[in-house]
C-alpha cells in the first residue's frame, strides 16, 4: 500500500445560484477589481493509502459520489498526489 493525498474539489455548476460568489464578486468589483464571474468552491483533502493513484481516486471519487458533492447540483475534480 502507497500513501496518497487526494484533493477533491467541489463546486456549484453553472446555473446553480452561489450567493457566496455573488457576494464576493460584488465586494471585489467595489475594490476596483474587474471580472467576469466567480465561482466558490469547497476543497477537501484527503490522506488514504491504496494499492495505485488510480485505486486512490476511485475511492476519493466514491467519498464525492456518496457525501462530498449532490450530483444534482455541484460538479467535482480529484486530484492524487503520492505522499
């Protein structure tokens, strides 16, 4: 068994409304900066040990699948990185 860390990174999807993003997005354009949209998103990391990378995402795909992300309204990445 190998060490891995893996970073799933969860967001709302397009069209979904995200009132934290539209807060911010809104302080920082009074700031003076321009932008085109935001998007806020939550990210976890997880340290777990499996046998390859691609058994370590598949476990962190199913934590996603399962408790990490609603399928119905966010979108999610994984990202593993041996430890």
């Amino acid at each position: 068994m190998t060490a891995y860390t893996a970073t799933v990174t969860v967001r709302l999807k397009r069209g979904v409304l995200d009132p934290e993003a539209e807060t911010t997005k809104q302080a920082l354009e009074r700031l003076g900066f321009e932008l085109e949209d935001l998007r806020s998103a939550d990210r976890f990391e997880v340290d777990l040990e499996a046998d390859s990378a691609d058994g370590a995402r598949e476990r962190a795909d199913e934590m996603a699948e399962r408790l990490l992300a609603n399928p119905t309204i966010h979108d999610y990445d994984v990202e593993v990185a041996e430890r």
